[in-house]
C-alpha cells in the first residue's frame, strides 16, 4: 500500500491534510469488501463530514484533492482494482460524495482554481468509467451487483446519472453501457423508481454500432439482465436509436423481426408496435417495394395485422402503386379468406375515384394476373376484382359528375370487361345491371314518354344481341327502371301514339325479346297505375285507337298489339267487368283475344278466355230464353257486344230445346183491350235471316212485350190506388 502512504506525504505537509482525510485513505489498505467494505467507507466519509461541520477545515480543498487522488490511485493499482467488482458500491458511493465537494468548493472558490478540480473530478469519473468496464460479465452469472439495499446509500450513488452520461456508444463503450444499465436497472428496482429500458435508450445521441451487434452482445448477458430483460418498448425506442446493419437486398422488416424473435417478443405485439415505424417508412420510401410483398406474404394469414398495415401502405403510396402491390399479392402470394377480405375492401375503396382511364389501364393488368395467377388463386382474384369493378361501376354511374364522361362505347367496354372478369360471367352482377340500365334506359330527360320508348327500342337494337338471347330479361330488368316510361292508359294512346308513331313502335322491336318483355312490362305497369273505376271507358277508347292506328285486323306478327290486348283482357276485362254484356262495345279487341287463343302462339289464360266466351254464350242463351232482367233487354238494344257472342251459338238448338209456349204473348181480357188497345205479337222464333239480324228483331219484339207490361202496370196501379181512396 505504498502509493497511499506517497500520497499521504505528497498532499500532507505540515497542517495542510486533516486526520479525517488521512483516515480515508487509509480504507484503502483494508482488505475487506463487499458490505464490510461499504460500511467502513461510509463510517470514514461520515466522520470526515462532522469533523468539517463542527471544527471547521482550512484544509478542506486540499483534503478533497488528496481524497480523489486516493481514489484515481486505488482504480489504477493492479491489486486494489482486482476487488474493484466487490467495492462497486462503495466506488460510486466516494465518487458521489467527491461531487459534492466540488459543489461547495466551486461555491467559495475561483473559477481559475476550480477548472483545475473539475479536471480532476472529471478524470476520475473517466478511470471509474474504464474500471467499469473492465469488470467481466460471466455468462452464467448476474454479475455485476449492487449489495447495498439501503435505499438512501443507494440514492446517494445515483447511478443513473453515470448510465446517462453515455450518450454515444460504439464496441468500446457497449460492455460499460450495459454494465451501468444492470446497476441502474438494480438500483432502480431497490428504489421503486420504475426506471425503463425506453429512458435508457432514448438517451442515446449516437451510435456506432448495429442493432444485431446490441442484440447480440445483451443476449450474450443472458443470467446479468434475467430480471430485468430488455422489453418491446426498450426495443422499439432502440429501433429508433440505433442502425440496423444490412445489405441492399436485405429487408429491413424481416432483420427486425428476427431480432424480436430472438428476444422471445410475440410476434404480433411486435408488429403491433411497428406499425408507425411501418407507416414512416413507406412515406419516405425507405423499403423496397419486393421487401414490403414478402412481409405481406408472412402477415397473409393474420387478419388484423394485414388490415393494418395494408391500410398503411395504400393510404401511404399513389394509387398506382397500391394497384401493382395488389396484383403482385395475387399473383405471387397465396390467397385465403383473409387477404381476400382486406384486399377487396381497401382497394375498391382506393379506386373507385379513378378516372375511366386509369381504370383501365389497371384492368389491363388484371387481366395479365388471371393468366399468371396459380390455378388456385384464379377464383380468389376474380372474386376480389369483382367487388373492385362493381364498387367503381356504382360510384361512377350514380354520380352525375362522373355518370356524364361515359359514353355509350364505354359503357359497352366496361360491359363486356365486367362479364370477362367474372367467375361467373354472369349479368346479373350488380355491376353489370346498372352499366344495362344506362346503355338502354338513361335517355333525354326533356323526352316525353312516348319518345323515350321510341328511344329504348333503338338502343335494344344497338345492344349485344347474344346477350339479349342468352338472359331472361325478366331476371335483369327491374320495374323501376320503367317509371319514366309508363304511359296513361288510355289517353297516352288516344292523344300521343298516332299510326306513324305506333308504326315506328312495330317497326323497332325486332322482335328481341328483351324489346317485347319491356313492352309487355310497360302495358302490364301503366295499366295497374291507371285508375280501375273507368275500364270500360279505357277498354272503348283502346278500342277505337286500334282502328285509327289500323292494327284492328289480327295479325300474328303484330306482337305489340297482341301484348296489348292480352293485358287489357287479364287486367280490365276479367277482373273489372261485371258482366259480360255489361261491357262496351270492344269486338276489335275480343277479336284479338280469339285469336289469340286459338293460335296459342303468344302466353294468354286459355282458361280464362274459354270461360270468358262460355259465360257470354250463357248469356246470350239466357236472353234468348227471357230470363234476363229487364233493364239487361233495355240495355242491349242499344249495345253491339252481345254480337260477339252471337255468332258461336246456335240459336235453333236452344229454342228445340227448350218450351216454346213462352214466346206466345199472354191472353188478355175483353176489359183489358178496352184501356190497354194495343196487344203486342208473339214473339217469332223462327229464323229467317241472319243471327245478327234476327237478334235485333227478336230484342225489338221482347222490348215490345216490356213496354206493353210497362203500360199495363202503370195503369193498374192508378187504378188500383182509385179504388183505395174510393173505400
């Protein structure tokens, strides 16, 4: 210990070293350590401390100068550093305490004189830094430790305030840091300070070394730090702080989760956490774009890790690289129902404010994928692109703005685009119902009804015929889209469809069978809207437009009037006539209905119309045979319609069939001749003429009989009354 007793002689001259000093660096030559140690220096401090307090110390710097010089010596000398790991407590217990020395001192000193003591202070921070790290950390150890538990002693040392000098590290100053960041960590559990991993590495300025080597190196400390590992929010921040050491082709995203699984991190945790950095990353475009698809090929399966940051990355790039990751996912990642599910949802969002061409360009690309794509992933894409197509179709074409850039090529492309990239190749895809309803139903607006219908048959004739023949278009045509198209029954008709008009109608359907179930559809609609209380006002005035329009005549090829007729019939003539003589005279119409019926070319209630004729000949029969009313024979004196079913009864048979003697006028009195003179004939059943001709006359002859009943009432009853009053 002869380096202590050369100091002692150095620094104390005649009264310039107190007993106290003396006494502490006598400490040095003790061989004691650990607590044994800690308490002597404690003991030799405190009473340095109260021999100041109560005596006063003229030689109070010189004192501090020899204590630090004791201490630089101590670290320096071979045999008193190799107990160093023992006395670590007690090292920054005395280094503390040195501190605050230099405090008073620099209080009642000059600066010139204090430069001097900082250098020393400072320089002996550095040799307990350097002794620091000269202490070995064994693998299989938890060394080094704190052995005071006394939560004041260990205040007294503040430790942190040495890890937080370190501000830079490099492979020199890496094994110190850790060192320190052990005795903080302990410390800090001993005073319930809660210090963290994150505080610690947020302190760093800079850094020479890569993260693997910091990794590496703290794994290799496995025991030191077993009660206080680094955790994911010390490793996040430390992401923040410290390079990462990689080669171009190396992805940065699969380097740290590595280093996360070497850390025992849950992986999803992680990646929580890296979300942000994930986001910042792409916004200045620090990973390469085959690096960010194999990272969304490691996620594929995990559902909300991929919603999260597939929503980074397409909120983050411009929509054409959003498009080109989405097909490259497709056709090099597999496909399943979760990156289907946020595929589909993310980039239909992006792109349906594309404009028509950018769109596509990006369907040309998809096509390429559907080649490309494995067989297995075919069926997934299409079903995604679907979703995309219909998400664009309906954004589009239900927005004026954008409706209006359509033209009617477009719409044709975007047609046969949406059926190409179906796996169904099906019209009924939403998408392709409303691109349908534009190409054949948005018209001029300033258009009235009649024109529109004008329109939409030549619209049908410019529309993809295959598909017209390969769809019902009942299962594609809506209702609704035939609002503007209604016409008012009948006046639609009587006032706006004169021949050349209705020709043009004829001439522009083609028979196509979407032209015919538009047409049927538009009878069937406009006619359930017309009010139903004046039917035989419509069915007359139909009637009577079928001749102006010179389609009275059945024909078969006629299809728009038949179509026509077939709904007059099942909607007017069935539901709201409440007998059949009690209709109008419409035999253009009923003409029609026959025929229709008999032909069987075009759908019509065959049972209906068959009772509709039974139930007029029966009649016609019960008319023959006076068993009607009266007011039916007054009516159809004036009426023609009975003459429709005149012609299929056979008036001969009903009357051999039936008695005769009611056709003879009833005998009459003497008396009642005298104010009745006129007796009306029997009524002649015998056929002579033509049906139409003897069915007049035999209504002329049975309204005959009703006027003379009439008169005799009439006369009965006054006098019957005069009797009545006579009594």
């Amino acid at each position: 210990m002869g380096k202590m007793k050369n100091l002692r002689e150095k620094y104390g001259g005649k009264d310039k070293l107190s007993e106290a000093a003396r006494s502490i660096s006598k400490i040095f030559d003790e061989d004691s350590e650990g607590v044994s140690f800690y308490d002597l220096v404690l003991s030799r401090f405190q009473n340095f401390d109260e021999t100041n307090r109560v005596y006063g110390n003229s030689t109070f710097s010189n004192d501090v100068n020899f204590i630090i010089a004791c201490l630089a010596s101590s670290l320096t000398t071979d045999e008193l550093s190799r107990k160093f790991s023992s006395r670590i407590d007690s090292y920054l217990y005395m280094h503390r305490r040195i501190e605050e020395y230099q405090a008073v001192i620099k209080q009642n000193s000059y600066i010139g004189w204090t430069r001097t003591l900082d250098n020393s202070v400072r320089q002996l921070k550095e040799e307990l830094h350097d002794s620091l790290s000269k202490i070995s950390i064994d693998q299989k150890s938890s060394q080094p430790n704190l052995l005071i538990q006394d939560k004041d002693q260990v205040l007294k040392m503040n430790i942190v305030e040495h890890l937080m000098s370190i501000t830079k590290i490099d492979e020199q100053k890496l094994h110190l840091f850790f060192v320190l960041c052990k005795l903080a960590l302990q410390a800090s559990q001993i005073l319930q300070d809660q210090l963290e991993w994150k505080q610690i590495i947020s302190n760093i300025k800079d850094s020479k070394i890569f993260i693997q080597d910091f990794i590496s190196r703290y794994m290799s400390y496995e025991f030191t730090f077993r009660d206080f590992p680094l955790d994911l929010q010390g490793f996040m921040k430390l992401i923040d702080k410290v390079p990462v050491k990689k080669q171009p082709s190396d992805s940065l995203i699969l380097i740290l989760i590595r280093l996360s699984r070497e850390l025992s991190f849950a992986q999803e945790e992680f990646l929580d956490k890296y979300s942000t950095y994930f986001e910042k990353g792409v916004q200045q475009k620090f990973y390469s774009f085959s690096h960010i698809l194999q990272f969304f090929k490691i996620i594929s399966r995990r559902d909300r890790l991929f919603d999260i940051y597939f929503a980074i990355y397409t909120s983050n790039v411009d929509l054409d690289n959003a498009w080109t990751m989405f097909i490259s996912i497709c056709t090099h990642c597999e496909l399943n129902d979760v990156n289907q599910k946020h595929l589909t949802s993310r980039i239909r969002t992006h792109t349906m404010n594309a404009s028509i061409e950018s769109f596509l360009y990006y369907t040309q690309s998809a096509r390429h994928c559907r080649k490309e794509t494995t067989a297995e992933n075919r069926p997934r894409f299409l079903q995604i692109y679907e979703k995309i197509f219909e998400t664009f179709i309906e954004y589009q074409l239900n927005n004026e703005r954008h409706s209006r850039l359509f033209t009617r090529v477009r719409l044709k492309e975007f047609l046969s685009i949406g059926l190409e990239m179906s796996a169904t190749n099906d019209l009924h895809q939403p998408s392709c119902s409303l691109i349908v309803y534009h190409l054949l139903f948005r018209m001029d607006a300033r258009l009235n009804r009649v024109q529109k219908i004008i329109d939409l048959f030549r619209n049908l004739n410019d529309f993809d015929q295959d598909l017209c023949e390969r769809n019902d278009p009942a299962s594609i045509i809506k209702d609704e889209w035939l609002e503007e198209l209604l016409l008012l029954v009948a006046d639609d008709f009587l006032f706006n469809v004169n021949s050349n008009i209705y020709h043009s109608f004829c001439e522009h359907h083609h028979n196509n069978r979407w032209a015919i179930y538009i047409w049927k559809r538009i009878i069937h609609l406009s006619i359930l809207r017309s009010k139903q209380d004046n039917a035989n006002d419509v069915l007359y005035k139909l009637n009577e437009w079928m001749k102006v329009v010179k389609h009275d005549a059945y024909d078969k090829s006629d299809t728009l009037t038949i179509l026509l007729v077939i709904n007059l019939f099942e909607m007017l003539i069935v539901k709201y006539a409440k007998s059949v003589l009690s209709l109008p005279n419409i035999e253009v119409i009923l003409n029609f209905v026959e025929n229709i019926r008999q032909e069987q070319t075009y759908e019509i209630d065959a049972k209906q119309v068959d009772e509709f004729i039974a139930n007029g000949q029966k009649s016609i029969e019960k008319i023959l045979l006076l068993r009607e009313s009266c007011s039916t024979y007054r009516d159809l004196h004036n009426s023609t319609i009975a003459y429709f079913f005149l012609s299929k009864t056979d008036i001969q048979q009903i009357f051999a069939d039936n008695n005769l003697q009611q056709y003879e006028f009833p005998l009459s009195s003497r008396k009642t001749e005298l104010f009745i003179s006129f007796i009306p004939k029997d009524i002649n059943i015998t056929l002579t003429e033509s049906k139409e001709e003897y069915f007049k006359r035999f209504l002329e002859q049975v309204n005959e009989w009703l006027q003379w009943f009439d008169r005799f009432l009439t006369i009965s009853l006054y006098i019957i009354e005069w009797l009545k009053n006579l009594n």
